[in-house]
C-alpha cells in the first residue's frame, strides 16, 4: 500500500464518531481558552523606549531643542512623517537629522506632542490645545486632531473666560473645521455682552465681525449698545495699528476704511430719536460726521413713518432690509425672561403660566403700540386627558394622549385687527463650569390675526435631555445633571422670550 496516498473520509452524518470526536475536541479547546490583555505592558515598553531614547535612528529639530525618535513609530501615527521619511522624493528620506519649522507655541509643546505617539496620552487645555491641534493638522494625526476638536467643543464658555476664544474661531474657521467653528461663532453671536469686554476683543477679525452685524438672531440689550460696542472694537483696531508702526497719516486711512465698513452695518433706525440725539455727541460722529448724519437721516425717517422715502431707501441699497429689522433685542422693550425655580420637584406634565407685552412696532410714531401674551411652558411633557365631545347624536369619547415633548405655547390676548407679522425668538440659557450662556436660539416669523391667535413650538428642549429621570425611571432619589438648568443650586429652568416686529422683509 502507498503509505504516502491521500484518503478523504466524508462524516457528513451526525452521528458519525469523527464528527463526536470533532465537537468533543473544539467543546474542550474553547474551555481552555484564557483571554489575556496584556496592553499596560506593551503601552510601558513604548513609554520607556521614548523616555529612555533606546534604539532610537532619527533626530528631530525644534526651536534649539532636539528630540530623538524612531522613524518606525513616526511614520505608524503621522501621514506626513510617514511620506517624508520613506519616500525618495523627500529630502528628509535619508537624514537622521530633520529640523522642523514650528511657531513658537508649538515648540514649547512638541515633546509632548511626540509622547503621544508613544503612549496615546496627552494633557490638553484651553491654553495649549491650539498647539496640540496646530501640529496634529500639520502632521496629520487624526485621531489627536479628533480629541482637540471634541475638548474645544465642550469648553467654548471656558475659553471665552480665559481669552482665546477668538483665536480658536479664527483658527477653526480658516482650516475647516467646520462644527467647532459653528459652535465657537454661535457662542459670541449669542453672548456677544459677555465677550465684547474681554481683553482679546480686539483679536475678533474685520471680516467676522461684519458677518456678526449682518445676522438677525445677534443677541444683544438693544442697537445702542452695539454701537458702543463696536466703538470700542474700533478703538482697539487703532491702538494695534499704532503699535505695529504704523504712522498717524496711515493709520488715519485705515481707520477711515474700517468705520464706514463697521459703522454701515449698525441699524441707526432701530435706535429710539433720543439715542440718536445722543450719537451727536460721540467723538466718533464728530470725527466721522457727515458718514454718520447721513446715517442718522434714514433713521429719523423711519421714526417719522415716511414709508415712501424708507421703501426707496431699501430698493437702493443691497443691505436696505436690514437696517429696519430688529434683531434679538433683550431689553424690556421687546422680551421677558421666564424662569421656573425648583425644576426636578415639578410633578410630570406640569404648566407654567406666564403675562408680558412687547411693542409691536419699532418706530417712535408707534411707539405707544403694545401688545400682551400669554405663555404657556409644558417642560415636563403635555398630557391631554381624555374628555367627551357632546354632539346631537350623543357624546363621543376623545381618548386621552401623552406628548413627551418641551412644548411653549404663545397666545395673542387681543385680536388683531388685520395680520400682525412678528419675529419670535426663545434664548434657551445653560450652565457649564460654573457660567451661565446662551446655548441655542429657536426663531420663528409668524402671522397672528383673528383666526390664528396661538402658536405652540414643540422641542424647544430634547425631552430626554431636560427630563432625564422620567426617561429613566430612576427612582435613586440622587439629582440628575442637565446643562440646560442653571441658578446656584442648578435647579432653575430659564427661557427668554423675544417677540419683534418684522418691518420689511
């Protein structure tokens, strides 16, 4: 017999004793299994080949410091340093010494950016993290980029307390990261009070702050104050120019550029004609006069309820609609702060009910116009109970529904007389690290008349978000944390309400 001929035996029966011994043999090779995660040792070898500098073959160059590596270990975790140190074309392949160009902040941190190669750790802050994220885009390491963007992310209310925010929207903006940029941009739109007195106003771009002026949702106490915040921005845009060198005759021509660029987009006719009597004596309208009377002429026009004249003006100028539209005025005269203390006792589907008025017109010729509502705020979910509709035929039952929703509903107590066409905002405020911010706005333009008196807006809040024990069931006792509640015992509910009229659109 051929001792070395190959015999292929089928066992397709199941009760065949190859196919017993088979399932014997794996049943025993599974329980012998043992998983081991031996990941602290292998991470501790990595950590003492960088701390130690063992085997290292490359040297790399940063400010008057050198930091040795492994070309094995750089090119694993940088795209870059993976291209410039195995391909030929670089000039860099065959160097064991490479000098990197680095600005400044990024030197005093590029050790640690190094470690992380290593370990997968790093200690990121709102001072150094515009570095850390500076080298991980130059260098292509993703998934450092990754944690410097979620750490900017979550601490926009801490960088604009410690100075920098206007740097990490600057930045994030120009290299595309488009969510934190959004994020970094909405938090000054919607805080602007809160950051405008900051040291680092004046880092704020020319180009961003006329995108600021040009918005409709900029939350601020009203047109005034924006005036004289922007006075200040300018203020400080002359002080930068003298210190870069500049002499006065240029520095002169720049400002002359930057106030008609800036001042444009301040809406003149959405201050009252007592401020604007005000402005004469501001020693910018003095400087600047005939730019600012010319200014001020359309807004006394639009007081005076010359609509002819302010229809021309709009057709005339491709920002015309702006200038007559309020923004987000928080002043008395247009919003109300809601507030509902003591938010985790409030029993499930529970109502507040809240009275205000607002002026319906944003000329001094109407000045006298006001209108009153009533706010109905449902934070814990809407329940309708079921109720019987009484008809001829008999009555018939209309069951009861449970909408698990943040639902705000707005009532007209006068009937207009014809379509009242207003612009409603809700300033949604949270708590983070101890400061109280604006979190998010929900506008909506709305007709009100006669057949349409109430408007209900659903979502205001996500359910789950503010109501996270209903959800749950948690029945610990323990309080739940929500960014949304604030106050010092952070249990305080706070909505502003803002209602303005739209004037042109």
């Amino acid at each position: 017999m051929n001792k070395n001929k190959n015999f292929r035996v089928d066992c397709d029966d199941e009760s065949s004793p190859s196919k017993s011994r088979r399932c014997a043999n794996l049943e025993m090779e599974n329980s012998c299994q043992m998983a081991v995660d031996n990941s602290e040792n292998v991470l501790k070898t990595m950590r003492n080949l960088f701390h130690e500098k063992l085997m290292t073959d490359i040297n790399l160059v940063v400010g008057d410091k050198e930091h040795p590596a492994h070309r094995l270990i750089l090119c694993a975790c940088s795209d870059v340093f993976q291209a410039m140190l195995s391909k030929p074309e670089w000039s860099e392949c065959y160097k064991t010494r490479v000098i990197l160009q680095e600005l400044p902040q990024c030197e005093v941190i590029f050790g640690n950016f190094l470690e992380y190669f290593y370990t997968g750790k790093i200690i990121i802050t709102y001072n150094n993290v515009m570095a850390i994220l500076a080298l991980a885009d130059k260098y292509i390491v993703k998934s450092l980029s990754r944690l410097c963007l979620e750490y900017m992310s979550t601490h926009i209310p801490q960088a604009a307390a410690h100075n920098v925010l206007f740097s990490w929207v600057q930045y994030t903006m120009s290299c595309g990261h488009k969510e934190v940029s959004s994020k970094c941009y909405n938090y000054i739109k919607w805080n602007l009070s809160a950051v405008a007195n900051s040291p680092d106003f004046s880092d704020l771009d020319v180009d961003l702050v006329i995108n600021l002026l040009q918005q409709n949702d900029l939350i601020v106490y009203n047109e005034m104050v924006l005036y004289n915040f922007m006075v200040r921005w300018l203020d400080l845009q002359r002080i930068q120019l003298i210190q870069n060198g500049l002499n006065f005759r240029d520095v002169d021509k720049q400002m002359d550029v930057l106030v008609e660029m800036i001042m444009s987009n301040i809406r003149f006719p959405m201050m009252n004609p007592k401020e604007i009597a005000e402005l004469l004596l501001s020693p910018l309208v003095k400087k600047y006069k005939e730019f600012f009377v010319n200014q001020m002429t359309i807004a006394m026009v639009f007081h005076s309820g010359q609509n002819d004249t302010i229809i021309k003006t709009i057709l005339e100028t491709d920002k015309g609609k702006l200038l007559f539209n309020p923004r987000l005025y928080i002043s008395d005269l247009f919003s109300s702060i809601l507030c509902i203390d003591h938010f985790r006792n409030l029993p499930n589907y529970h109502t507040s009910t809240f009275l205000f008025s607002s002026h319906i017109s944003a000329t001094d010729s109407d000045s006298d116009r006001i209108n009153e509502w009533v706010v109905d705020l449902y934070p814990k979910g809407v329940w309708f109970q079921k109720c019987y509709l009484i008809l001829w035929q008999g009555p018939i039952e209309i069951p009861g529904e449970i909408f698990s929703t943040v639902r705000l509903s707005l009532t007209c107590r006068e009937i207009p007389q014809d379509d009242m066409k207003v612009r409603i905002g809700i300033l949604l405020y949270a708590k983070q690290g101890g400061i109280e911010f604006v979190i998010k706005t929900i506008e909506k333009v709305h007709y009100f008349n006669s057949q349409s008196r109430v408007l209900n807006l659903d979502n205001l809040i996500p359910f789950e978000e503010l109501n996270p024990t209903v959800i749950n069931n948690n029945s610990s006792g323990k309080p739940y944390e929500t960014k949304y509640l604030i106050g010092p015992n952070n249990d305080q509910l706070k909505i502003n309400i803002v209602i303005t009229p739209v004037c042109f659109e």
